[in-house]
C-alpha cells in the first residue's frame, strides 16, 4: 500500500534504493509501471536476490506524491 511511503523512513531514486538494497535496510520495494525498465528492471532483479517484497504502483507522480516529494519517482524503497 502506498500509505505505508507516508509515514515510514523511506528513500526514492535509483541510486538510493540500490544502496539500501545492498546494505540490507529495505523492508519493500516500489517501482512505477510507467517508469523506463532500464532503470526498474535491475532494481526488482536485486529486490528478488535480497528477498524484499516488491509492489508495482501505476504511475511515477503518484509514487513520488506518496514520498512527498514534488516530482515523479520510478522507485522508491520502505527502510
């Protein structure tokens, strides 16, 4: 669920969300549908390797309005 990016610690951007992944901190992961698969495909293939949940959300606004940032965001990761 989306809500849980509200009011949770959480990082957004590819290069945050990888190094959360390594460093074994993410609880879940969110990627947007409509985000490049260049960018969201390697993160889902780390977030399958470290056994982290995974949960697709249909848009990038929509993701990044629930991390309460201005712009979209292809991922985002619950820590």
């Amino acid at each position: 669920m989306l809500s849980e990016l509200n009011s949770a610690d959480k990082v957004a951007g590819a290069k945050q969300v990888k190094r959360a992944l390594n460093d074994g901190r993410a609880k879940k992961l969110f990627l947007a549908a409509d985000a490049d698969p260049r960018v969201t495909e390697p993160l889902a293939r780390l977030a399958k390797e470290k056994e982290v949940p995974v949960e697709e959300v249909s848009t990038m606004k929509e993701l990044g309005a629930a991390c309460s940032i201005a712009v979209g965001s292809a991922v985002a990761v619950l820590l």
